[in-house]
C-alpha cells in the first residue's frame, strides 16, 4: 500500500514538472533604458504675511469712543482709525494753555522790573545785590514760560494721539476691541492691524544641508538666490495660486532646533486672494539633464527598497536593486543608481515577475 502510494506521488509530480516546463512564456512589455531632461518639484508648507503688518496701539490710555473702520476695509495712510475720548486731555491742553499765559505774564513783570532795576542801579540808586535779584527772577520766569510751552506741546500731542490714524496704505483687519472699551499702550492684543496686501511675503524653511548645495553649486548665497527659478503656490483649497513668486531672501540665520534656513518669496496680490496670516504650499520646481527615468510600473517595493527586473540577451528576467526618487506626477521614477544606459527592463507587471523567470519581451 505505502509503496503504490510513493509511486502514485512521483507519477504526479513527474506530470506537474512536464506541464510546468511545457507552460509558455508570459509576455511582458519592456522598455531600454535612455536618459532625458526631467523637472522634479519639491514642496514646503508656507505662511503668509502682508509685505508690512503693523500693529496698531494707542499711546493714550482712554475710553474707545469710536471705531470708524471695520474689518477689512481699505485705508490710506494718515486715515482715521480709532477716537479715543478726548475730553481730559482737552482739559489738560487748556490747563497748560493757561499756566502758559501765566509763565508770558510773569515773564513779562519780571522783564520790566528788571529793566526798571538796571536803569536805577545804572544811576547809583540801587545796590548791585538788588539789580542780580531782580536778573535772577526775570531768568526763573523765562525757566517757567519754557516749562509752560514744553507742558503745552506734550498736552497738544497726547490731544492728538486720542485720534489714531493707519500708519500706512493697505487693509484693516481683526477689531477685538469696541466701543467703549478702555484700551491703553499696555494692551496685550493691538487695536487692529494693518497689513499692506498688495504683494505678499511666504515665508517657508529648507534644510540647512539644501542651501549649503545651493550656494556651493552657485558660488554665494545671493548668486543662489538670484538662480532659483519662480515658485508656486498652493492655497489651502488646493487650487493653485495664479501668479507666481519670486525667491528674495534666505536667513543667514540656522533654526537650531529643527536645522532649517527661512526663505521668503514675494507674491503679487492684484485680486487679493491672498490673506495675511494665512498657510499654503510653496512648491519649487527643479531641472535635472540626463537622467534615468522608468515608470512606476516597472518596479517593486520592499520594505524601503526598490528593485526593476533586467532582461538579459535569453529573455531572462533578473532582479535589479535600485535607487529612485519620485516625480511630481506620481507616474514615474527618477532612478538615481542601478541601471545604466542601454539596459532592457520590464516596464509593466514587475510585481508579478520572479527572479529567474523566462518572458516573452513585448518592447515599445
């Protein structure tokens, strides 16, 4: 019985190998390998500032009397932001206005007591003690006139200051205080902003080992700066940004606790889609020449690895590990290392290939 068994399974097996040998090959569509000029983008996420935020706050403590713009509303330098209640400060205008016309009139009897002292003294009548009494209290009433006017040009000021006017042209933003509100320089939060929105900085950081490449493949900093080529923009949406922007500036400064230089990009902003405070993604295009590019389909991940299969001369199809970098697209690779000119690849079905396996080559 055992032995009719052994010799049942080896029948069958002997069958199996004789059906597998006699299988065909598959085909699979392959491709030589060539190099060519491809445009690979890099993507950082971005913050959004108007090309000046100023922050506004009072310089007089007071009762907020009145908001005379609202919430992102244009303004021209000079316009009336804010009233704040002027009513003490008028009074302590009018208080230095008086105490100043006191400081004239007493500057003016000690001017003509003096003039009186000096003729007698002049005649032998009076002691010279009595006419330097007389210069002492005329220069101490001009000391009180000057104290008087320093008085009345601080009360005008703060009397000014109860008004506060936008420090520049552009768009007002969030108003976290109203009417009625004591607001002082002290605040914690600014009565408003101003941000001037007609072009944008991004703000956006790369590694500090990418801008020393930069600047090595370039010769400086600013001849790098001066070479990369115009960015995009990615909403928060999604969409893409109309206009493009410029590279102006990189920090010369290295963020210590996460290894990155900050860039700044300057976007025109003609329909004001773009908000201060506001995020997106800057997205730079690069140009590499003369590169090894397959399609997706033509490899097989493991793990972290990659690997392609290359067709030999019998139509074998070995397995190949390799180096890539992705394309923007999603479609293809960029393969840094293990291919060469010239090489027979398969371009589809990798993933169903085994090392070893004999194909049928089906090329472009």
């Amino acid at each position: 019985m055992t032995l009719s068994l052994i010799t049942m399974a080896f029948l069958s097996s002997c069958s199996g190998n004789k059906t597998q040998q006699q299988m065909p090959s598959a085909n699979f569509k392959t491709m030589t390998v060539q190099t060519q000029e491809v445009t690979m983008t890099t993507n950082y996420s971005a913050t959004i500032r108007g090309r000046q935020d100023i922050e506004v706050y009072p310089q007089v403590a007071g009762t907020l009397q009145r908001l005379c713009v609202t919430e992102g509303q244009k303004v021209a330098k000079g316009q009336t932001l804010f009233i704040i209640d002027q009513v003490p400060y008028q009074a302590a205008l009018n208080t230095a206005l008086a105490s100043q016309q006191a400081a004239n009139a007493s500057l003016a009897t000690a001017q003509l007591n003096y003039d009186s002292k000096k003729k007698l003294f002049d005649d032998g009548i009076i002691s010279d003690v009595e006419l330097q009494t007389a210069q002492n209290t005329l220069l101490s009433a001009k000391a009180q006139v000057a104290q008087a006017n320093a008085t009345v040009v601080n009360a005008r000021n703060s009397l000014s200051y109860t008004v506060v006017k936008s420090p520049a042209n552009g768009v007002v933003g969030t108003l976290p205080y109203r009417q009625g509100a004591l607001v002082s320089s002290a605040m914690p939060q600014p009565l408003t902003t101003v941000s001037d929105n007609n072009q944008m900085y991004v703000y956006f950081s790369i590694a500090e080992g990418q801008l020393l490449n930069m600047t090595r493949e370039s010769g400086s900093a600013e001849a790098a700066i001066g070479a990369m080529p115009d960015v995009k923009l990615l909403l928060v949406d999604g969409s893409e940004y109309p206009y493009k922007g410029k590279v102006e500036s990189v920090s010369g400064v290295v963020d210590r606790s996460t290894g990155t230089v900050q860039v700044r990009a300057v976007f025109d902003n003609p329909e004001k889609l773009l908000h201060s405070g506001s995020t997106g993604t800057v997205v730079i295009p690069t140009t590499y020449k003369d590169q090894i590019v397959v399609p997706v389909t033509a490899t097989v991940q493991m793990q972290d690895k990659f690997k392609v299969y290359l067709v030999d001369k019998d139509n074998i199809a070995h397995e190949q590990l390799v180096t890539t970098e992705p394309l923007s697209n999603g479609k293809e690779y960029v393969i840094k290392d293990g291919l060469k000119v010239g090489d027979v690849i398969v371009a589809e079905g990798a993933g169903m290939l085994k090392d070893g396996q004999d194909i049928k080559p089906n090329k472009d």
